[in-house]
C-alpha cells in the first residue's frame, strides 16, 4: 500500500521529537501542523521554494559541535529539484547531523499536481555520486521505521528518498509571520525542550 | 597605458586589502564565496593565506541563491557567516532574499565586488552589473557602497558597521565594493 505524506508526517514528527527540523513549502507543513501541531523543533519555510535543504545545511553546520542529535530537513521533490545544487554542496562539506526527508510524490502537488522530473531522476545515486554517507529509498511502512531508525544513528549526511502518493489531507492555510515563526524557533534552539510532552 | 595599468593594479591591491581587513574584522567562522577574478586576492586570503585557518570554514556555494539559504541556517544557528561573491550574481538571489532572511527577519551580510565601471575589461558583465543598484533598492534590499569616494582607509570599518547594521536591523545588507577603477 502506498505511503501517505500525512502518515509519514506523523512518523517523522515521532522520529525526531527533540531535532531540529525544516520542514518544506505548501502542504508538508500544513499537514505536518494538522497531524503534530506547531511543535517548537519545527521550522517552517513558508515559500522559499529550494531553499529547505539550504537552511537545513547552513543549520546543521552551525550546530555539529555544539549540539548533539541531528537536523532534519522535510523537502519535497519539486522543491529539491529547484535547487538541486545542495546534494554537491552538503557531499564536499559532509555535515554527520544531516538528514534530509524527502517526500517524492512525482508532482508540485501544492499548484495542482504537475509531473515534476523526479520520476526518472535517480535522487539516490546522485546524493551518493556527491559524497553524501549514505541515501536510500523507502516505498513501505517497514522500510520507513528501518530507515528513520537509520537515521537517528548513522554518520550523515543521509539522504532517505520516500515515495509518497498524492492524497492529502484538508488544512487551514499556514498564516504565520514568519518573523515569529524564526523567533520561535531560535528561542527553542537556545533552550531546547524535547518531546511530545512540551507542546 | 602601463602607467594606468600599475595604477589600476595599486587601487586593485590596496581596496582588497581593506575588504580583507574588514571582513577580518567580523571575526567570521564561515565564509561563502562565490569565484571572480576581481575577488581574486581576497579569496586567496581566506582559501589558502592566512585566512585560512582552524575553526573557520570556507566553502564554495554553486550559486548564490544556495549560499543565502545556507546562511540562514548558519545564522539562526548563532554563527557568523559571511558571504562573498560578484555583483552579477545579485539577480540570482532576490526571490530567496525576499522569502528567506527579509521575511524572517534574520541578519545576513554579504560584501559584493561591483563590476562594469571604470577600469572594467569585460564588454558586457555591464548589462548586468549597472543595475544591482535599481535591483536591489526595487527588491528593498538594503546596501551601502564602497568606491573611491571613500578613503581605503575608511573600508574595514564600513565593512564591520555594515555587518552590525544587518544584525541590529534583522534583515540582509550588502557592501558593495569596487575593487576596479571607479
Ligand atoms: C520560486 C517559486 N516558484 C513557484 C512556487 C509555487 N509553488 C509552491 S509549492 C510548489 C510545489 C512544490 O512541489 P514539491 O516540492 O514537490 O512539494 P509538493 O507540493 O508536491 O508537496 C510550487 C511550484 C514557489 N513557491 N516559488
Ligand atoms: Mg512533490
């Protein structure tokens, strides 16, 4: 059965309660606010679109060393394939905490579900062909617990490619100002709480 | 014509070691750059001169859009980047200064060598480079310019003034320098 992007939402959230974590334009956030909540750990990027692998880097640069755990980033494939030139970047620069969560649902289902080229792009390899420590993918819900449990413990920077389908789940819009939102999220990484317990 | 050759060789030397001594100034633990042969010596500083050193990390972004997202992060994560890269690049980055550091009000400094005035070889990077100024006042981005209006020696302090500008602002700004003639 196909993995749905809500119920992969959900998995991550549990996945890495206490992480940092970016998550990806249009409907990732949304649902990810639908099934979690606004959780302090989270950092949404409201239409940066190509740019969440980007934060996510710069992030997890800055904090090796100074903070244990990993920097997640939740991106989608039509948002990775606009700024494509990150997987080189972060594979020249190796940062161990990365992981990047991707969402492959083959379309910008956020304008309506245009094909993007991802399809016939092997995301994988190219991440592997970059340097990156380890990249897979993930088509089952067996394979999605293996991987996140992979990527909570492995030397990154990880690449973990999840085939979602296209079915979505009903949100409100996400009007947050996304000053607050950074606010939010600084005052969080300079005292972190952790858990499902805080929110 | 060598005459003017050496001079410009001179003002090329002396402003690059201004904006070295100022980006030196911010003390910065990451330096983004993006490649020009104008930027040439200032990038030797910090890739392979004394620059170069523990505790910094100097990298190579593919473009500059990437490079403001990384800084972000870097910057949210309480370090002190600094991008450096050409003027021609301006028009790479106005969609992600606009929805990243302008919108989230996050500091960002970046010091960015002009092209396409006085003293310029190249017959079209002009095209580009003569309206950063338009672009960036248009986008709201907010800039300071470095030229032979200002003594040299008055360039490492303008460079660090305009990075605290960024932080007591909470937004991008960017020193243009002219490392050529004008
Ligand atoms: C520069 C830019 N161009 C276009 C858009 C419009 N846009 C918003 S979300 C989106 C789709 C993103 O696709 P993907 O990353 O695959 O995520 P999905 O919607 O499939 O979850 C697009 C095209 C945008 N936000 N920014
Ligand atoms: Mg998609």
């Amino acid at each position: 059965m196909t993995l749905t992007r809500a119920g992969v939402l959900r998995r991550i959230d549990a996945a890495f309660p206490a992480d940092p974590v970016v998550l990806t334009l249009g409907g990732t956030a949304r649902e990810m606010v639908a099934v979690a909540g606004r959780r302090p750990n989270h950092l949404v990027n409201l239409d940066a679109m190509g740019q969440t692998v980007g934060v996510a880097l710069g992030l997890a640069l800055g904090l090796r060393g100074t903070r244990g755990g990993r920097v997640v980033a939740v991106e989608g494939d039509g948002s990775l394939l606009m700024g494509l030139s990150v997987l080189s970047t972060a594979g020249h620069l190796k940062p161990d905490n990365l992981v990047v969560l991707l969402l492959d649902n083959g379309v910008y289902l956020a304008t309506g579900g245009q094909p993007t080229a991802a399809a016939g792009a092997d995301l994988v390899a190219m991440a592997l062909a970059c340097g990156w420590a380890g990249a897979r993918e993930v088509r089952t819900g067996e394979e999605l617990t293996a991987a996140l449990d992979w990527a909570r413990e492995a030397a990154g920077p990880l690449l973990v490619r999840v085939f979602v389908g296209t079915e979505q789940i009903r949100t409100d819009y996400l009007l947050a100002d996304p000053a607050i939102l950074a606010e939010d999220f600084r005052r969080w990484l300079r005292a972190p709480t952790g858990g499902p317990a805080d929110v | 014509m060598a005459d003017e050759a050496e001079r410009l060789a001179a003002i090329h030397t002396a402003r690059s070691r201004a904006v070295i001594e100022g980006i030196e100034s911010i003390d910065p633990d990451f330096v983004l750059h993006l490649a020009s042969s104008t930027l040439g010596a200032v990038l030797a500083h910090f890739l392979a001169g004394p620059g170069a050193r523990a505790g910094r990390t100097v990298f190579a972004m593919p473009r500059e859009e990437e490079g403001v997202a990384v800084t972000c992060g870097l910057e949210l994560a309480g370090r002190r980047p600094v991008m450096v890269f050409q003027d021609n690049g301006v028009g790479n980055l106005l969609t992600v200064l606009l929805t990243l550091p302008q919108a989230y009000h996050v500091p960002l400094y970046g010091v960015v060598a002009r092209r396409g005035g006085l003293g310029e070889y190249n017959s079209m990077i002009h095209t580009v480079s003569e309206r950063v100024e338009a672009i960036l006042d248009a986008a709201g981005v907010r800039w300071f310019q470095l030229d032979a209006r200002t003594p040299v020696e008055a360039w490492a302090p303008e460079i660090k003034r305009a990075w605290t500008y960024s932080r007591t602002t909470h937004r991008p700004v960017f020193t243009l320098v002219n490392l050529m003639g004008g």
